[in-house]
C-alpha cells in the first residue's frame, strides 16, 4: 500500500476531528433547537443521545476508517462490497450539505463585516436587514468567498492544512465563547436564562417530539453519518486511542452547544419582546437586536458572527475533504485538481441554493431527515453485524494494547440500541 497522509498529531487529530463537528450544528442549530423544545428537558435527552448513540455510532466510523486507511466508498467496497453504496451515500450527504450550508456560512461574514463597519446597527429594523441582504449580491459574494476560503485550506492538505487550521481556531473559539458567556452573565436576564436551559420542565416542555429532536441534534451536532469521521480517521497516526478520540470530540461538542446556549439565552431573555422559540431566525435576526442593548454593540456582535464563521469552517472543510478524498481515491485525480473539481461543483449548486429557495429546502430536508439518519442508522448496523468483531476490537483496543471492556457493551448499542432510536428519528422526520 502506497504511503497515506497522516495528521502530525494526537491533539491535532482531535481538533480535527472535534472541528467536524462543532460547526453550525452547535452554534447555530443547538441553541434555536432548544428553544424550541422546552429547554432543560431538551438539554438532558441531548446529553443522553451523545452517549447512548452519537460516541459509539462515532466510533464506529473511526473503526473502518483505521481498518481500512480508505475514503468511505473504497472503505466499505473493500470490508464488503455490497455495503458500497453507504460509502456513496456519505459523497452524496457531502455534496448536497456544501450546496446550502455555504450559504448560511456566508451569512457569517456579512454580519461579521456589517457589525465592524456599522452598517448593521444602522438599520431601523433587523428583520428587514436580514431580507434585503439576502436578496443583494453580497450574499453570493460571501458564499462564494467561503467556498474559496476552504478551497484553499483543503488544497494546503492534511497537515499544513486540516491540522495546522484546527490547532488555531479551536482553541480561538473556545476563548472567544468564554468571553461571550462572562458578558452574557452580567445581562438582568442571566438567572431566567439559565433556568430555562438547565431546569428541565417535565410537565409542560417533554413530549416524544423532544426525544426525537434530541436524538437528531445529537446526531447531527457530531457530524456522524456523513462519512467525515471516515474520512479523518483514515489519516489518524497508528496508536490512535480511538475510544479517549471520540469521547474527546464529542465532549468538546457538547460543552460548545452548552456555551452557546450560556450566550444566547441569558442575552434573550434580557430584551424585551423576544423569545427562545423564534427558531432557525434566532441568529441572524433576532441576536442583532440583543447586541443592540448592549454597550459597544458593533464589537460584541462582530465578536459572535466571527465566532460563528470560524465554526462554520471547521465543518465546511470536513464536507470538502470528503469529496476531494473520494475523487482523489477513487478516480485516481491529483489533491489539487480534485479540490477544484469539488469547489466547481459546491459553487454550482450553491447558485442553484440561492437563485431558487426550494432547492436550499430540498437539500436541507432531504440531508438533515433522510440521508443522514440513513447513514448513521447503516453504519450502526455495518458495525454491529457486518464488521468483523475480530478486526473492530484490534481498532478499538489498538490491537491489544489497550484494554477494551465495554466492547461487547459497544456492539450491542450498535447491534440494537442506535438502530432502533434512529429509526424512530427518521420515520419521525418523515412523517410529522
């Protein structure tokens, strides 16, 4: 076998990793996603799913990807060609994922530039700012740019460019939520907020609808069923600890959601007029008029949307990742030349996204309630009755070297437990 990448470090493989996941699903999507839900009740069925499903459906993924050393398609081809199209499922979420999610990452960098130059707190209405930026060119500017920006990054390659990126916006994002959360902590409605976010209210905010949004928000706050974790651990230097790996990664994620919501909710429940539930706005149009209240509003608010990009990054480079390693592995395409194949691609459908609305909703829908879920509730199953337990365990125990006592623990939540929570999340999502 002809010698592979590898990141250069355990911590830098983490970060990667870690970077995968926080991403939107954490900043943006956790905190409106509570909102919605009721909170506290929410928070803890969330805190449940990253253990019961999110770290062994990850683990998992880790798994074939050190086994196999592969992207996914070329990874499940070679552990059993008749699970190939679960390789091509993730290449499919991937592609589908960019055309969007490049969109709302460019959001990002309006706000972020809006808030330095003041023209954001120039408006009379935040609203109807948020309407007319996305009927203006600067939206397809901004995406465009973002699309450039991880073109870049990806073409730079394993180590000068996934690793050496993650070792400087993790630890970043991390200061800059701390600082947000003080800020937050001073506001009149702290204590209110923190009581709706840790309180849980079992009588008026749980319902099914609640176990079933955590379920996905888990799922989908760890990026696991795309195929990126796959794709990472593949290049993940031999002696991986993969079990201290994913509980690595998805801690780190749970404690950016938390934070998130340690910002939003104790600054929206000191303005008048707003509410946790405004949803998938909460952001974008609600946040400005928060960072209004406040003293210095362009440098808070230029502060938060900053924050956000970065997230948004880390994850568009995993997304990319997965298609440049599929077109480079499996069509035999040089890195550089695979990139920009990709990034074409990834511009093309994000005009599809921003010309006609129903594409942004059809890829939306289809990626975060069919083929996602799809893939995770697959891989559960490849791990726990296909993958041969002899090979999972050396992966997991670093062939002997480490002690691997909840194995058989690991393959039941596979064999049954990840499986059947995940399929109520997606005849749920079809259904209601």
């Amino acid at each position: 076998m002809s010698k592979r990448d590898s990141f250069g470090s355990k911590i830098g493989a983490i970060l990667v990793a870690a970077g995968s996941a926080i991403g939107l699903g954490s900043i943006w999507r956790f905190p409106y996603m509570t909102g919605e839900n009721g909170g506290g009740a929410f928070l803890l069925v969330y805190i449940l799913s990253v253990f019961i499903v999110g770290i062994p459906v990850m683990l998992a993924e880790f798994g074939i990807g050190t086994f196999t050393r592969k992207s996914p398609v070329k990874a499940y081809n070679q552990l059993s060609p008749r699970w190939t199209w679960l390789g091509y499922n993730s290449v499919v979420v991937s592609l589908l994922i960019s055309g969007f999610y490049y969109i709302v990452s460019g959001w990002s960098l309006e706000y972020f530039i809006s808030s330095i130059d003041g023209s954001l707190y120039s408006a009379t209405d935040f609203h109807e700012n948020f309407a007319l930026f996305t009927q203006s060119w600067r939206e397809p500017l901004y995406t465009v740019v973002f699309i450039l920006l991880t073109h870049y990054i990806v073409v730079m390659g394993i180590q000068q460019g996934l690793e050496r990126i993650s070792k400087i916006v993790m630890p970043i994002l991390f200061v800059m939520l701390i600082v947000l959360v003080i800020h937050s902590a001073m506001m009149p409605g702290a204590a209110e907020g923190y009581t709706f976010l840790f309180k849980p209210d079992f009588e008026k905010a749980f319902s099914i609808k609640t176990v079933v949004s955590a379920i996905g928000q888990a799922f989908f706050s760890l990026s696991i069923g795309l195929g990126c974790m796959i794709a990472y651990a593949s290049y993940f230097k031999e002696g991986t600890n993969l079990t201290a790996t994913s509980f690595s990664v998805s801690i780190m994620t749970f404690i950016v959601a938390v934070l998130s919501g340690l910002v939003i909710f104790p600054a929206v429940f000191s303005v008048e007029g707003l509410e946790p539930t405004a949803g998938p706005t909460l952001l974008f149009e609600t946040l400005p008029f928060i960072f209004a209240e406040m003293p210095a509003p362009e440098l808070w608010s230029a502060i938060f949307f900053l924050l956000v990009a970065l997230a948004a990054l880390t994850s568009t480079i995993s997304f990319h990742e997965v298609l440049t390693q599929y077109l480079q592995e499996n069509h035999n395409i040089k890195r550089i030349n695979a990139a920009r194949i990709t990034t074409l691609a990834t511009i093309l459908l994000s005009i599809l996204c921003l010309n006609w609305a129903w594409f942004f909703d059809l890829f939306d829908k289809i990626t975060a309630d069919v083929l996602m879920p799809i893939g995770g509730l697959f891989t559960a199953v490849f791990a726990g009755w296909i993958f041969d337990k002899n090979s999972f365990r050396d992966e997991i125990s670093n062939h002997g070297k480490l002690k691997a006592r909840l194995f058989g623990m690991l393959v039941f939540m596979l064999k049954w437990v990840a499986p059947i929570l995940l399929s109520v999340v997606f005849v749920w999502n079809l259904v209601f």
